[in-house]
C-alpha cells in the first residue's frame, strides 16, 4: 500500500530546546493511524513540526513530495488539514463564520459535513465560545473536513468530553476517515481500538515501536510496557 506520509528524522525544537529527537514514520493513504505515547513524549510536537508550525528538521514528504521546506500556509495549501489539541475555535465568531472561515476552495463539502454534524447545523449562528467542548470539537473537525485535504492531522479529539459525546467524535472520526486519511494522536485506546488500523509509539522523542494497533492493544504487556497503562482501562492523564 501507497503512504501519503512519509517522515524521516525529524527535529523539533521550542524555544531553542529539542522536543522531538529523531521521529521516523509513515502514514498509510487510507484510514487512521494512531499516535501513542506517555504525556510530554512529543505527539503534539511532531504534529506541529510536521506543519512547520515549531523549528523543525528532518525529511517530511506529502504524496512523494517535500514539504520539510515550506511554510506552514504552503502546507496547508497542499492538503494537510489540523485538528488542534486545544480546538482553536474563534470564540466570538458564529459556528457558520468559523466554518466560512476555514473553506479554503470553490467546492467546499458542506452538505458532508451538515450530514455528519447535524447539530452544528442547529447551532448556526451560536457563538462558538458559548458551545460545549464536544460541541466546539465538532466544529474545529468541521472545518478540517470542508476542504478536500489529502490527510488530517488530529491531536487527542476526545481529550475532556464526555463518554456519550466521545462516542459521537469517534463515529465522525471514522467517517472521514472513508474520504481522507488520518494521523491521530489519542489517548483513549477503546477510542484507538475502534478507530485505528496502525499504531506508531513515541517515546524519548523517537518512535519505539510500530504496527497493528490491535498488536499493541491485545497484548497488555506490551500496552504496559510502551504506554505504561493496562489496554482494559481508558488511559487518563
Ligand atoms: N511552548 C513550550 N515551551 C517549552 N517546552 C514545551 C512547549 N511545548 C511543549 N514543550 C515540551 O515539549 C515536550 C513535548 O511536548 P508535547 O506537547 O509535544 O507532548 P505530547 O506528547 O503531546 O504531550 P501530551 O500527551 O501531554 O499532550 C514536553 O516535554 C513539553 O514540556
Ligand atoms: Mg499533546
């Protein structure tokens, strides 16, 4: 199978300190694969480094192409849609003028995405800081999903929500996940196991294992060993 992402030895720094050491990995061009690893490993940082949103080094190429070299607005031109950690919803702006925003082409898909967020549909013209977190996580997935990008990069999305509103995250997960692949950082393994095909560790700023994600789940030994959490239970902070 093809990868739509490939990244070799990358080098994150913040503020003049390496955050990620020597990260080398790919991503399948179809489906979701994880991004595990312990709190403060560097999952946000290759994200980020990969979007040249942090000083990086390192080869990261997109469709056999290199985008190490390219501003962060390039690569979001290219087809690399993000998904923050921490939402990044315009507080003040309307669920529609946060969507309106994020569209960056003719076509944009907004019937997918009324289809699979009915409820942002409702909340049209609600302030975005007003919605709940599950609601707000909604809209920043939203807008990822208007354009057509050729991969998400989607940091912990069910990160604080409730179990009933995980649910919902996790379905419209994996439902783009049928028109675009997906790199996601989660913590949650039932969410992990539902969703992931590959699974990719981090630790000490290198990647220390990859594969299945259900050979890592399945195996609570090495559940413990790489995410120093039992695979039965919800990993929490
Ligand atoms: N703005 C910053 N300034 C200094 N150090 C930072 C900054 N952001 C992150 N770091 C450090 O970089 C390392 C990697 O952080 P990063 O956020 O990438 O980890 P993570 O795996 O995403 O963690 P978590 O599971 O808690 O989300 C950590 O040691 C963190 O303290
Ligand atoms: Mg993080």
């Amino acid at each position: 199978m093809s990868n739509i992402l490939e990244v070799v030895g990358l080098r994150c720094s913040i503020a003049g300190q390496q955050v990620v050491e020597d990260v080398t990995f790919e991503v399948p061009a179809t489906g979701i694969t994880a991004v595990l690893g312990r709190n403060g490993v560097g999952k946000t940082s290759t994200l980020r480094g990969i979007l040249g949103l942090i000083q990086r080094s390192g080869r990261v190429t997109l469709a056999g192409e290199r985008i190490d070299g390219l501003p962060t607005h390039r690569i979001v031109q290219r087809g690399v849609g993000y998904v923050p950690e921490d939402r990044e919803v315009f507080a003040k702006l309307s669920v529609a003028e946060n969507l309106a925003l994020a569209e960056r082409q003719k076509n944009p898909r907004r019937e997918f995405v009324a289809n699979l967020f009915p409820d942002l549909v409702q909340r049209r013209d609600q302030q975005a800081g007003t919605l709940s977190g599950g609601q707000q996580q909604m809209v920043s997935v939203a807008r990822a999903l208007l354009n057509d990008n050729q991969i998400l990069l989607v940091d912990e999305p069910t990160k604080g929500l409730a179990p009933k509103i995980v649910a919902e995250v996790t379905d419209a997960l994996l439902e783009a996940s049928k028109l675009v692949p997906i790199l996601l950082v989660e913590q949650n393994l039932e969410v992990v196991r539902r969703l992931a095909t590959g699974a990719i560790v981090i630790g000490g700023g290198r990647v220390i294992h990859t594969g299945p994600a259900l050979s890592i789940l399945d195996d609570p030994d090495l559940t413990r060993r790489l995410l120093g959490v039992h695979a039965e239970s919800e990993a929490t902070t």
